[in-house]
C-alpha cells in the first residue's frame, strides 16, 4: 500500500511540475490573448453588476462562456488593478490545476495510464495555457469514469455526478461532445443496459447543467446555439484555415507525434513519448475489443471526428488523448509482464549482467544530483528571466510575417507594423 500510494505521489509530483514549468515557459499561444481579453470583459462587467452584458457579450460567441467566466474570476480576485501579465499568468495557473486533476482521475483508474497523461506533451501543453481545454478535458473524463463506476445495485449517485461533469464539460467547449456522448452512449446502451427512463434524465440533467452555465444562451437558446455551430462551419473554410492548409489526415500527425516537444524544446526537454504512446494503444486495439470494447468505441469514434472534422487544430486531439494513454498502458502492462517471464525463465540479466554493489548506485546519485542541479539552476534563472515577456509571431497571432522592418507608434493602444507580408 505504501509503495502504491508513493506511486501516486510521484506521478502527481511529475504532473505538477511539468505543467507548472510549461505555465512559466510557453510564449503566448494564438488564442490566449482572445479567451484572456474575453475573461478582463467579462470581469468588467460583473464589476459593474451588468448581467444583461454578461449574457449577451458576444466576444469570442462560437465557444460556450464558462472558461472564460473562470478567468473573469482570476481577474477579480486580482483586484481593480490586475494587469494583463498578472492575469495571464493567474489563467495559465487555473488550467494546470485542471490539467494535475485529469492525471488524478487516470491514476485512480489505472496508474500507468495516468503517468502516461502527465507526460503527453500535447496534454502538458494545451492544459497549461489560458486555453478552454482543460477544463473542458477534465470533466469529460470524469464524467466518463464516473459512468463506469456506475452500478445499478449501489444507487443512482454516480450516474447523477457524471451527467453534472458532462453538463460542465458542455458549457466549456462544444468539441468534445460528440465523442464523450459517443461513448457514454455506448456504455450505456450495450453494456451496463441502463432503462431508457434513467439514460432519459441522465440527459435531461446534463442538458439542465449545461444551459445553466452558459449563460450566453439564456436571452435567446436556440439561435445563439446555432450562431455559434454556424460559426465553427464557417470558420473552417476562413482565411486562416485556408492558409494554415493541414491535410485531412493532419490529426493522425498529432497523435503519432511529439510536435509540442518540436515547436518548445526548451519546455520539453524530454522530448516526448506521444508517438510510443499512440502505437502502444493501436497494438491493443484488438485486446482491448475484447476486453473494454468501449475504450475502442472512444479512440475510434474520436480518430473519426478528428479527421471528418474540417478544422484540423492540435488541441483537438485531446479528445482522444485519455483513451490512448489507458490502451497503451495495458499494452505496456503486458509486454513488460512478457519480459519478466522470460527473464525469470531464461536469467539473461542475472548471468550476463553483474550486479552493481552499493558504491555503484551512491556514485550515480551523486552524478545525477550534480547533473541535475546545474540544469535546474540554469531553468531557474530562464524561467525567471521570461515571466512578463510576451512572443508574438505569424503563428499564434495575426501578424503577417516574422520579418520586421519598422514599427511606429499610433496612438497608446495601438502600433503599425511594417513586415514582408504588409502592415499589420
């Protein structure tokens, strides 16, 4: 038990840190000054008790408000005088903390899995910005592991607190809806056979959490939800998009790859392991079809979404990024279960390799911690050095080019900026 729960301890520890490192380190990312400017309107508002302006903002209207709500709430805990630095920081917090708890939920299901998702770069990363993903990405696991936990003999609570996590996860973002009703419909229907009356006001009850918490809808539902469904089909064939131009397969790119370890070496250091992760899990597929088919029903149906849907973010791919780590941990499981039998059989490390004595591993120690605290003092003194710095670039912003050839000051909100690709 003991060894167990230093498990835990560890896998959190190295969650934490991984994501409070990349909340230090990452540049500003394209869309956190959007959902960061949404939170300071927002907190204006509520500032002022203007409900009605709460309601109908229509800043940023194609994602449901709750994120950016919580932001608002960073902002006003900050007080009146919050600068936008102070605030960035603050939201970037609020997502790791988010990004820690899914780590937590996993470990709680299965240990290897959740050591897997604390270091899944795409995950460090998309839960440590002031993104929508994190929360939303959360709840989404908890409301599926807590529809696992559901038994039928033990009462309907758990049932309940999934259908609450799923609302919440709804009035986060709407991305990751159709697969978590994929598959807590499959669940539902095929293997736990829950009545149909039960999976009716399982429904109803998310429905009721999800309109109550995205406020946006409450002057006028169903065309400010179509406006905002509008806009996503829209938007994938903006300019944006089209100059971005990813392939249809781009998502498999995601999956199959640690881009986030390419695009921020600084902040992935270890390079990451999203690719052995993702071919972990498709070696377990046909495991898994027999054993806990709906893990499947999840990574597929996702895959299926990712690659039909036309916009073709990385961020996206978290859908899918909790069942990956759970098929690929139990392909792990079993390959290195293989390894011990056959070392216990065969005795290749004993009889070829000599055991070190104890004067071996207090040298190694030492060698690490000697390694390791210069490289620590070195992050110390980079982290340091990049808090209030801001990198805006053609990639996560709109400036048309990284090439600057003048800049000249307007006003005191605003600067024209001359670049090889125009004024911006």
């Amino acid at each position: 038990m003991k060894r167990t729960w230093r498990s835990y301890a560890i896998i959190l520890l190295v969650a934490a840190f991984l994501r409070g490192w990349a909340v230090i380190m990452l540049p500003e990312d394209y869309d956190e000054s959007t959902y960061l400017q949404n939170g300071f309107d927002y907190a204006s508002r509520i500032r002022a008790g203007d409900l009605d302006g709460v309601i109908d903002y229509f800043g940023n209207y194609e994602h449901p408000p709750l994120v950016k709500l919580v932001y608002a709430g960073g902002v006003l805990l900050l007080g009146d005088s919050a600068s936008w630095t102070h605030a960035f920081y603050f939201s970037r917090v609020i997502s790791a903390v988010f990004g820690v708890l899914a780590v937590a939920l996993m470990v709680a299901l299965d240990p290897l899995a959740g050591g897997m998702l604390a270091l899944h770069t795409l995950a460090v990363k998309y839960t440590s910005q002031a993104y929508l993903d994190a929360i939303a990405s959360a709840l989404i696991l908890a409301a599926i592991l807590a529809f696992l936990r559901f038994n039928r003999n033990d009462g309907k609570r758990w049932l309940w607190l999934s259908a609450v996590a799923l609302g919440i996860s709804a009035a986060s973002k709407y991305t990751y809806m159709p697969v978590a009703i994929m598959v807590i419909g499959y669940l539902g229907i095929f293997e736990k056979k829950i009545p149909w009356t039960w999976l009716a006001g399982y429904a109803a009850v998310a429905l009721a959490i999800f309109f109550v918490l995205d406020v946006h809808l409450w002057h006028d539902p169903f065309n400010r939800l179509l406006q905002s469904f509008s806009f996503h089909l829209q938007y994938s064939q903006s300019a944006h998009v089209q100059q971005v131009a990813y392939p249809w397969y781009q998502p498999l790119i995601w999956i199959f790859t640690s881009a986030p370890a390419r695009w921020h070496p600084r902040v992935f250091f270890y390079h990451g392991f999203d690719g052995a992760i993702a071919l972990l899990a498709v070696a377990g597929l046909r495991r898994e079809w027999k054993n806990r088919r709906w893990l499947v029903v999840w990574l597929v149906s996702g895959v299926m979404f990712l690659l039909l849907w036309p916009t073709k973010w990385p961020q996206y791919a978290l859908t899918v990024t909790p069942a990956l780590c759970i098929i690929g941990a139990g392909t792990l499981r079993r390959v290195w279960n293989w390894l011990r039998t056959q070392e216990a059989y065969w005795g290749y490390v004993k009889n070829y390799i000599p055991a070190p004595g104890k004067w071996f591993w207090w040298a190694l120690g030492i060698f690490l911690v000697f390694v390791l605290g210069i490289y620590l003092s070195a992050w110390g003194r980079l982290a340091i050095g990049r808090i209030g710095w801001s990198h805006m670039t053609a990639q996560n912003s709109d400036l048309p080019s990284n090439m600057v050839n003048d800049i000249l000051q307007i006003d005191q909100a605003r600067i024209l900026i001359a670049t090889d690709q125009g004024a911006a």
